[in-house]
C-alpha cells in the first residue's frame, strides 16, 4: 500500500519532471575544470546539460549512499553482536532443555516399580 502511494506521489512526478528537464536541455554544453585557464581549457568535458545534471545527481547519490554507509557502521557491529549474543543464549536454553527431559525421564524410571 505504502509502496504504491509513494510511487504515485514521488517517483512518478519526479520522472517526469527528469524527463522535462532531459528534452528542455539537450544542447551540448562546456564544463571546464580548471578554474585558472578557464579561455584554454585543458580540463574539460563537453556533453549536453541533462547528462551534467543526471551525473551531479547519481554522484551525489553514491557519495551520500557511502557516507551513510560509514556512518552506521556502529549499529551495524551493535546488530552483529546482538544476534550473537542471541545465538549463544538459544543454545544454551536448548542444551538446558535437553538436560532438563534427561533428568525427567531419569525421575520417571526411578519411580516405575521393578518387575
């Protein structure tokens, strides 16, 4: 339910909105990349403006992806460690179980009358 509202309310519009922006501005355009020799430039790309925005974007996209990446880390050890520690108690809560049905079934021969 959720998926399909978001999809119709964000992803949906915002498609279009990329599209527009995609047909609007498909002339080639001259990104320099060194600011000192900026008439002969050395360090440059010619490409038109929607790629130059769409590659902004999808970088912006990774570097936050990784830098969130980063910085959960610590939960991510916290989780490791809880399902350890879980791990741990549920085996020894079945080691106990079993130890447990032994000792009943020793009490329960013990008080059978001998033939």
């Amino acid at each position: 339910m959720w998926r399909k509202l978001i999809l119709g309310l964000i992803v949906v519009p915002l498609g279009m909105v990329l599209i527009a922006l995609a047909v609007a501005n498909r002339k080639p355009v001259a990104l320099t990349l060194d600011p000192i020799g900026a008439l002969d430039p050395t360090v440059g790309l010619e490409a038109p403006l929607f790629l130059l925005l769409l590659g902004a974007f999808a970088f912006g996209l990774i570097v936050g992806g990784i830098a969130t990446w980063f910085s959960q880390g610590s939960w991510r050890k916290t989780a490791r460690e809880g399902v350890r520690e879980a791990r741990d108690w549920r085996r020894q809560a079945d080691r106990l179980e079993k130890e447990l049905e032994g000792l009943d079934a020793n009490r329960a021969r013990a008080r059978l009358p001998a033939d």
